[in-house]
C-alpha cells in the first residue's frame, strides 16, 4: 500500500486529489432483511490484517507530510442476496479477495433463520472515504526551503 501511495504522489501535481476508498477495517454484518427491517443474523469473521496496514499506510504518508487529509467519510454498503446459494457464492468471491475461515456455522445459523423468516440476506459493511491533496514541496518542508548547500 505504501508503494501505491508513493507512485500516486509522484505522477499527482501539487494541490492534486487522491481518494481513498475502502472497506473499514470492520466485520461484515449478516443479516435478513431490508432497511429497516434488517435483523442481524451474524458476523463475519474475515481478517482484518491487510486493511489495518492499509490504514496505517495512508498515516504514515500524512505524517510525512506527503498529503494532507481534507475530507473524511463513511458510507454503509449494503449486497443483497436472494438465497443462501447467492451467500455461498458471496463468500467464494470474498475468499478469492482475501483468505476468509469456513463460515459454515453462519450458513447455519441463515438456514434457521430463514425458515421463520424467509427474507433476502443482506450483508452490512462501511467503505470509508479519504480525501488527500498532495503537499507542495515547500509544505514537505515545514513551510520553508531549504537549501542543499551546507553554509559556511
């Protein structure tokens, strides 16, 4: 991640916008139901390793004075599923995004679930949203220059 965000300061102009959308390093809710209706069921137990480093990354290139932040947002996302054969299919593409444990006792507990109330299966997670303007040079600095010759 850090080397992405290098690569995006180098080819950005000073003052030049990057946004950083991702899911928060948060577990997905599971549950039944739509809008205000929705019930959790479970949550998911993914790891939240990798967007944990990738929080970190995203400070440690502010704290170097490479961006700054100027916005800062969340969002809740919602994937809605007709059927557990859809849930199953939602977990296969999870898994090929990252390495995810068997969720076998969440399919369980949606079976059991459904069979009082047979409604859509609807998984709840925020994508956070980052706003970051490339620093000037001079900004890197501290807000001075300075000079590459040693004074005498």
């Amino acid at each position: 991640m850090v080397h992405a965000l290098l690569e995006a300061h180098r080819v950005l102009r000073p003052g030049g916008i990057l946004l950083d959308l991702r899911p928060a390093a948060e577990h997905r809710r599971i549950g039944l139901g739509e809008g205000p209706a929705w019930r959790l069921v479970g949550k998911m137990r993914e790891p939240l390793r990798e967007d944990r480093r990738a929080n970190r990354a995203v400070e440690q290139v502010v704290r170097r004075r490479l961006f700054r932040s100027t916005a800062r947002g969340a969002v809740l996302l919602e994937r809605v599923m007709d059927d557990l054969s859809d849930f199953r299919g939602y977990l296969t593409e999870f898994n090929q995004r990252r390495v995810i444990s068997a969720h076998t006792w969440l399919i369980r507990r949606l079976e059991r679930a459904r069979r009082i109330r047979p409604l859509r299966i609807v998984s709840r997670g925020p994508l956070t949203l980052r706003v970051l303007e490339k620093l000037s040079p001079l900004a890197q600095q501290g807000g001075r220059l300075r000079s590459s010759r040693r004074r005498r």
